[in-house]
C-alpha cells in the first residue's frame, strides 16, 4: 500500500478506534523488541537508543509503551511511526491493513487502483498479491537458470543475501510470467495493468516485460515487493536497467531500494549512505555495512530526502568516481541544501563504485573513506 498517498487524508476516528481495540501492542513491539515480563508489564531492551540495561516497558493491558532510558513513548501508533519512520496516517494505515478495518476518507484517494484507465481498476490488495507472484516466478527462474547462477557469482553475491533479497531472474522467451501467473488466475490485463506486461501495438497480445535480465525486488517498509528492477544479463542489453513503471504502490521518487532491512541500523548509526544501484547497495549489505540505501533508477528527490530525514540527520552520498557520479552528487547536494541534515559527499576513486570498490580494497579501506 503507498502509504504517503494517505498522508493528507482524513479518517473517521471510530476505525481508529477499531484498529486500537483489535490489534495487540505487545505483538506489534514484539516484532522490533526481545521482551520479557516484568509484572504486569513486559521488558526490552529499547529501540530508540543503545543501552545495555532493559529500561523500555510495554503495558499492553493499557496499550502504551515507554522508555525510562531516552523518554519516548506513546501508543501503537506512536510506536509505529518512530520505527517506521512514516507519520501518524501512514502507521494507522499500516495498522488498519493488518487488522483488516476499513478507513474511511474525507478525500478521494486518486491512487486506489491502478492508473490504467484503458485496463481494469485494481486494487491495491491485488496489485501486492500478483507482484508477490512475479517475485516468486522470478526467485524460481534464478534457482534454476545456471547462467543466472553463474552471473550472480561472478557478481560476488552470496546465496543468503540472493534469499534475503529475492534475486531473481527473467528467462528468455515472451510469456514465462504471464503463463505462470494465467495458472494461478492472475489474467493478462491484470499484468498488463501492473506494468509486469506489454501489449504489442499491432496485435494487442502481451509479452512479458521483463526478458533475460537479472530481477531486483523492490520493497515498501514492510518487506513486500511492490516493482522490480531489471539488469541485461548481456553486454548489449538494452536498457542496461528496465524499472517497474510507477503504479498504486510504487513511487520510485518516494521509494529507496534497501530501507526495509536497513532502516534499524540507519536509527542506531545516525547516518545514512546513499548509493546509486542495487548492486552497490547489495555489496555494501554483504559485507556489513548495514546503514545504506539505494536510489531505484531515479535522482535523488525532495520525497527521499524528507524520508531519510525521518530516519538519520546525517546523509554520505557514495556515488561512482567518474563524471557522471561527480554530477549526480552536485545535484542531489543541491536537492538536500534545503533540509535540516548534514551531508556529506564520498567521491570513490576514478573507476570505482561502491560494489567494486568494496570487493577489491574491502571493507575496512571503505570505512575510512566514509570516515
């Protein structure tokens, strides 16, 4: 669900309500905290600052939490806002979804279904269920293409972040996706409507969008793929990178590849890297730089900025050691001026990014870069 599409909503204060009574504060901290009874409250170590002595309490009998280390507390959507990073609409609308209560707007959402008017009108439970389908056909497709194997190792990623992330691949051919997901009820303007499908202008058939390329998921806040980006698996791809086109979930100006594994390591550290492309971001991953996000194919935005804001007050954009990355840091600088954060700007060496960078001088040497 695009949850800033809520943002300046209205909604009806007895769902509110409703979300309150039906969803379980202890579950919902117990997810991000290790808790334990404490008497009638539970205990945890707290998430909002380091500390060795658990000084973070739940009182789920009252529905509140609070920390006697660092202050902060409040309701579940208190909670879910700071460990979001999302406003109060966005962590009611998250809370709503789960608990399946419907919000009523005092605004017509412009984003409700998909914004193909020619096709049919989907809605965002739908559009995250087939995008769920194409993950999995994708994530399928790599365990079973040795060329995809072989690319990803040569590319120096290791299975368990290939599983954490859903690396997939899309074969060759023009009707993998849509075949697999026609036998499990998914019709072709429904692909087509999510943008996971084309129609060819002279026969209206569908093809697959995405052919011969390396699949990268992309990821709201709670872990679902909502687009995909695509990699040429051949020198001569064209594009080098196909992006999912923007839908009900998708925003690629408000959306940052990584955040959701990220976003707890980006809390503690205060700082945030930025980098430019999947593989970047994967590298760095990989080798335990955890505090990082990456850009989906777009410049850095005034959206991406107000996130991150939410998250670390000090933004390092790491970008290529060519031209073209010395400009795309002088830009996205320029879109950061306005904001309260510090940032800073990490030029990698001539030739270097961060993904190659990282495996040939490793992790050490980049940290005293950033430092």
């Amino acid at each position: 669900m695009l949850m800033n599409d809520l943002a300046s909503s209205r909604f009806d204060d007895t769902a509110k309500e409703e979300v309150r009574t039906r969803i379980d504060i202890a579950d919902v901290v117990g997810r991000y905290v290790a808790l334990k009874p404490a008497g009638q409250n539970l205990k945890g170590l707290c998430p909002f600052h380091k500390e060795k002595t658990p000084s973070f309490t739940v009182n789920p009998s009252r529905g509140f939490f609070h920390c006697f280390g660092c202050g902060k507390g409040g309701d579940v959507f208190t909670f879910v806002s700071e460990m979001e990073g999302v406003g109060f609409p966005e962590a009611l609308s998250m809370l709503a979804e789960e608990t399946g209560v419907a919000l009523k707007k005092a605004t017509s959402d412009p984003h409700a279904s998909a914004p193909d008017s020619s096709g049919p009108r989907i809605s965002k439970t739908d559009l995250l269920r087939i995008h769920q389908i194409a993950a999995r056909f994708f994530y399928d497709s790599m365990r079973r293409s040795q060329e995809a194997i072989a690319y990803l190792k040569t590319r120096g990623l290791r299975p368990e972040i290939v599983r954490e992330f859903l690396v997939g691949y899309a074969p060759e051919g023009w009707s993998g996706l849509i075949d697999y997901a026609g036998d499990l009820s998914v019709s072709d303007d429904l692909l087509v409507a999510c943008g996971l499908a084309l129609r060819k202008t002279e026969t209206s058939r569908p093809y697959d969008r995405f052919r011969e390329r390396i699949i990268f998921p992309i990821f709201d806040l709670s872990g679902r793929p909502i687009a995909f980006g695509g990699r040429g698996m051949h020198k001569d791809a064209q594009p080098k990178y196909l992006n999912s086109p923007e839908t009900a979930l998708y925003r690629k100006s408000k959306t940052l590849y990584g955040l959701h594994a990220t976003r707890t390591d980006i809390k503690e550290t205060g700082e945030v890297l930025v980098v430019e492309g999947y593989m970047d971001f994967l590298a760095l991953y990989q080798e335990g730089i955890r505090n990082v996000v990456a850009t989906c194919g777009t410049a850095l935005t005034a959206d991406h900025a107000q996130i991150l804001g939410r998250f670390a007050p000090r933004i390092t954009l790491v970008f290529d050691g060519d031209t073209a990355g010395q400009t795309a840091a002088h830009r996205a600088s320029e879109v950061l001026a306005p904001f309260p954060l510090d940032v800073r700007v990490l030029i990698l060496p001539e030739g270097e990014d961060p993904d190659t960078f990282v495996r040939s001088k490793g992790t050490q040497e980049f940290r005293k870069l950033v430092a």
